[in-house]
C-alpha cells in the first residue's frame, strides 16, 4: 500500500437498475428473432431439399441444424434475462449494504459524541 487512503466504491443511484432496464428488451429481441425468423425455417415442407436431400441426409442435417440455432436464441435471450435479473438482485443488495454501513456509521456517531 502506497499510504493514500482508499475512496471506496460508489455507484451512483440507479446505475444497476438503468442498467437492468436498458437491457431488457434485449432478451426479449433475441427470443422474438428465434421464434420470428428461425422457426418458420425449421421444419422442411412440400420436397424440401429434394428426395435427393431427404436419401443423403442433407435435409434431416439442415433441420437439425435450424433447430439447434433455435434452441441456441432461445438460451441466449434467457441468459440476457438472466442479466438483467443480476443486475436487479446486485442494486438491491449494493442499496442494502449502503444502507447498513450509513447505519454503523450514524451510530459510530453517535457514540463518539
């Protein structure tokens, strides 16, 4: 330690949940694109790919491979929730720490007085 006092860590008042509130639609953008523009994609109609596709495989690969990237969207807005959550349940506690700590503080105070 260089002997400079510490200044701590601040967050301003409403960071986490400005946060939390910009991120939201995020999620649920993602999760509308995999249901909007990939599931629409998923399934092979009418000859598809072609016998020819369906005897090499080919079409049973491409529908595997959409319901894959489906299901990949899918988590992705989930885990965008998952954040947007986080960054909720942290102001929270950052607020509940804050508040604790002016606490001790007030009441240090009050018996150095």
């Amino acid at each position: 330690m260089d002997g400079t006092p510490h200044a701590g860590f601040r967050v301003e008042e409403g960071t986490y949940d400005h946060y939390a509130r910009s991120i939201d639609p995020v999620s649920d953008d993602v999760r509308q694109a995999a249901d909007r523009h990939v599931s629409p994609n998923v399934e092979l109609s009418g000859d598809g790919f072609s016998v020819m596709g369906e005897e090499s495989g080919f079409s049973d690969a491409y529908v595997a491979r959409m319901r894959d990237i489906q299901q990949r969207l899918s988590r992705l807005g989930g885990n965008w929730q998952a954040m947007s959550d986080a960054a909720r349940r942290t102001s929270a506690n950052y607020e509940a720490v804050e508040s604790e700590q002016q606490g001790t503080i007030e009441r240090l105070g009050k018996e150095l007085a």
